[in-house]
C-alpha cells in the first residue's frame, strides 16, 4: 500500500490524481472543487437560526464544523458537504434565508468568470490579464511628470503594449494619500489627447482612470472601452449610467473616503471580510445601475485606506474577495506596503511588484494593474503555468 499527501491548496492536485484514473475533464474538476476544504463566515443570523446550524452540523456526523456567537457562524467543511445548505429541499426550513447566498458563492467557486465584457470586445481571463499604467499627472506617488507631453504618453503606451499589457490603463488625475481634486477640463485635456492618439495607432484596448461622469463620457468618444473608478461609483452620481450606456467595461475598487481623507478611515475589525462586503454592494448597486454582471470587475483597493498589515492580509486572504464571483483586479504597484515589507524605495518595487501579482494569480486575482509590464509579465507567466499546465 503507497500512501501520498496530495497538496491541499488548490483543486488541481486532486483533478489530476482523478484524470490520471481515467476521470472526463469535468466530473474531475467538479469533484476535485467538491471535496476541497471550504470556510464560511455567516453573519446577522437570528438565534433560532445559529440553533438549527448547530443541529444541522451535529446531525450531518461531523461532515462540517460550525462555530457560533452573537449573531454570527462559521461553517467549516468540504464544499460538498456545506452545499446541501444552498438548496431549499435539503437544508433545514430554518435556514431558509441562508441558501440564495450560499448557492451564488458555491456557483462563483465552481464556475468562476472566463471572460470580461469590455466595449466593443471581451477578455479572456483564462490568462493573466496585464493593465500598464499610463499617467499623465504631474504628482502621482511613483511616477508623476514622467511623461510630460501627448507623444510621450503615446509611445510609453505603445511600450508598455509591446511588452505585454492587454489593457492601458490613462490617469489624469493623482490618487496618492492626500491629492487634491483635479477640475475636470483639466483631466480631460490630459487624458483624452492621449486616448485619441493610442486609438488611433490601434492600441489597447484602453481604459480611462476617472472618477469622474464628464470625463468619462470624453475618454469613451476618444476610443476608450473601460472606466476604471477608484471610488467604485460613489464619487459621481452620473458614472453609473454613463458607464451603462455606453456598455463599457467597469472597474469597480475599494475606498473609504477621498484621497484626501482615507489613511485616516483605515479602521477595520476583519479587513478582507469588510472590503468584501463593501465591495459586494458596489457591485450590486452598480447592476442596479444598469451595469450588466458580465461587465464588473472589483479592486480590492491596495493601498486606499488601508495600513501595511492590511495590505498584506488583503493579499494572503485575496480569495475571500474572488469569492464574491466577479473577476478581481489588483493593483499593488509599488505600493508603499510593498517598501514596507522589502525595505525597497518607491523606484525599485518592481520585483516586489511582480512577486505580488503572482500572489494574487495563485489566490484567484486575473488582471494586473502595474508600472513594468515585462517584467510582471514573466512572473505572471510562470505563476499562471502552475495553474494552467499545458
């Protein structure tokens, strides 16, 4: 008898174990997802509803763990033993309430996104989705006045394309701790010069780093197919429907307060649970908006009002954000937890950079906003290989 350990942090050892025995593709993946150890943190529950959770645990022989306070649980089990708890036939009347929400986790576990649907195009997320940064600010964190004409822009984005990156990402507008606003002519004379002329030579797709309804209806007439807003809708009543309108593809990222006022607001009791939640009602309002599902990605916001330490469980607990079911970016560039962690100064965190963004691959983020391209790229493609081997 050979007894092997297989590795427990990711489906994709047991899916191969069960191909190498002659599974189909599917059954495979769906058993390895089934079996994989799941925790779930449920909260605002009633009394009688922690009681039948409890009795459900006690009467499944131990198939999960349920732990329980003041109006909150958390189930621990595998996925397949926790999922008779998202159907209305199987789990206990009781817990009625918990089955639409557990469904769309365990659904969004299972099946998660394959592709983005942008303006006029959609991304496969079967790859790294790379999203070089193009800022056209005087005073951004690492690389304000860098590029100090249109021409220039346009070729650092013709650069950053050659080098792999699947989106261009044009800022016009600082939001580093403590920037000011940027009246809006003025971020539209920046950015939408720069949008024309990439448009024009046929790169991108493109994105616009805007918070802003005007600016973004210019960029989307200048060639753009992405809003990509820092403040995830809530800066600007009028983004949401031109966003909509125009079927573009949306960023949605995570902050509390302005860049003005966050570092102050990183407060948290749970950080990943919180952003999570905060996240999960942006989204859900942004389709209220008329924002189509297939349209939304979320940014956990690295960086905006949150600490080092916070960053960095941010990172490690990244799957808890995935696990909301739309595809995640992240955006770790040089970021000062990065110095914080390596000791690097602002210009060179780039290896750390990349380092992160592997990180995030592994722990189910798809598209990479960042400064160096290739070399993010090279990491990206190694981290991706043990994902997705060919």
């Amino acid at each position: 008898m050979n007894v092997t350990a297989l590795a427990a942090q990711t489906p994709e050892a047991v899916r191969a174990a069960l191909a190498a025995r002659g599974w189909e593709a599917q059954p495979a993946w769906f058993a390895a997802v089934g079996i994989q150890q799941l925790v779930v943190l449920i909260e605002d529950i009633t009394e009688a509803e922690r009681e039948a959770l409890v009795h459900w645990s006690a009467k499944s022989g131990g198939g999960a763990d349920v732990l329980t306070g003041a109006g909150w649980a958390l189930v621990a089990g595998a996925a397949s033993r926790i999922a008779p708890l998202a159907r209305y036939d199987r789990a206990p009347a009781e817990l009625a309430r918990l089955a639409p929400a557990l469904g769309r986790l365990l659904a969004a576990r299972a099946e998660p996104p394959r592709s983005w649907a942008i303006r006029g195009a959609e991304l496969s997320l079967e790859s790294p989705v790379i999203i070089g940064i193009v800022n056209v600010t005087p005073d951004s964190f690492s690389d304000g006045g860098h590029l100090p004409s249109v021409e220039a822009a346009i070729e650092h984005g013709a650069r950053l394309a050659a080098d792999g990156a699947r989106l261009l990402d044009i800022g016009g507008e600082s939001t580093r701790p403590g920037a000011a606003a940027v009246p809006v002519k003025e971020e539209i004379a920046r950015v939408v010069p720069v949008i024309a002329g990439l448009a024009k030579r046929g790169l991108g797709p493109i994105s616009v780093d805007t918070r802003k309804a005007e600016v973004a209806r210019a960029a989307l007439d200048a060639g753009a197919a992405v809003i990509n807003d820092v403040s995830g809708l809530r800066f600007d009543a009028g983004l949401a429907a031109v966003a909509g309108d125009a079927q573009a593809g949306v960023i949605l990222m995570h902050m509390r307060g302005t860049p003005d006022t966050m570092d102050d607001l990183a407060k948290y009791g749970h950080v990943v649970a919180e952003v999570a939640a905060e996240l999960g009602g942006m989204a859900e309002r942004a389709e209220r908006a008329g924002i189509a599902r297939e349209r939304i990605v979320v940014d956990p916001g690295f960086g905006f009002a949150k600490t080092a330490t916070q960053n960095l469980r941010l990172l490690d607990e990244l799957a808890t954000i995935v696990a909301l079911g739309y595809p995640v970016a992240v955006g770790v560039s040089r970021k000062r937890f990065l110095g914080a962690a390596t000791g690097r100064p602002v210009e060179d965190r780039d290896r750390a950079t990349a380092v992160g963004c592997a990180l995030a691959w592994e722990r189910g983020a798809r598209l990479f906003r960042v400064h160096d391209v290739a070399l993010t790229r090279e990491a990206l493609a190694l981290a991706s290989a043990t994902t997705n081997p060919t």
